[in-house]
C-alpha cells in the first residue's frame, strides 16, 4: 500500500515559439520513468520502502517541450528489507514497481495536464473525444445509460 507521495522537484519548459507550434502535426508525446534507490525507512506509521522517483513527459519530433516531476514515494507492507535486497540486485518486484508507478502517474497526470495547458503545448495524456448525436426519431436508446442526465 502507498502510504507517502512527495513531489521535490517540477521542472517545465516549451522550445518552440508560440506561432509555431500551429505547423507541428505529428508530435510523440513520450514517458520516461525513472525508479530508483530503494531504501527502508522508519516513519511515523512504520518502516516504509521510499523510492525516488523521476517522470519525463517529452514531447518529440522535434523537440517542443518538455515537464518534468521528481520526488519519492512511500509503499508499506511486505517484507521490506527482502523487496530493497532484491530491487538492488536487478531483480525488483514488478508488482510494487507497478503500484509506485501506476499511483505517481495518478497524482502527476492531472498537474500534467495543466502545465502542458499553460505552456500551450499538447496535453500530456489524451483527451476523449465526446460526440453528441441526436436520437433518431422513432427509435428507443439502446442502453438506459446512453444519455446524460443531471
């Protein structure tokens, strides 16, 4: 279980002038996450595994901008010491790297989204599109949740 989750460090910045970036059609948006330096740690609500952590969201080809994230997160539970012993050896268990990773991109993506907005650059994850169409007359919804109601 996640128990902290600490954001250090945010870094952000756009390459590209402004009235450029209307030209740029096919832009990869890439992640790179980094985990790194397991270590026990005794807290308030017991010995934690902390891990550092860095997220890159580059946006590539060509290089407009970038943000960037680094902290830590604390995970409880286990047997600590043996998850530190083997995650220094090369051989972490993709389960609490899953569950670090999947919880710090749930905490970032949002404060992604607004820092890709105010530096006008495309959002750091995708959008969904909506498409309101209208009922054809004479035909019934075919699912009573197909429709929005406040």
């Amino acid at each position: 279980m996640i128990m902290g989750f600490s954001i250090n460090k945010i870094e952000s910045a756009r390459h590209a002038p402004l009235e450029e970036l209307s030209r740029y059609r096919n832009i990869n948006v890439n992640y790179d996450i980094n985990l790194r330096n397991p270590a026990v740690i005794k807290s308030p609500m017991g010995d934690v595994l902390r891990v550092d952590y860095t997220i890159a969201i580059n946006y590539l080809n060509p290089s407009i901008g970038f943000i960037r994230f680094e902290g830590f997160c604390d995970k409880s539970g286990g047997n600590l010491e043996q998850a530190k012993k083997d995650w220094d050896t090369g051989n972490a268990d993709i389960q609490i790297q899953n569950e670090i990773a999947n919880n710090m991109m749930s905490r970032i993506i949002p404060l992604a989204l607004m820092l890709s907005q105010n530096l006008s650059l495309p959002p750091a994850v995708p959008i969904p599109a909506i498409n309101f169409q209208r009922q054809q007359e004479g035909h019934p919804p075919a699912d009573k949740f197909d429709q929005y109601h406040a």
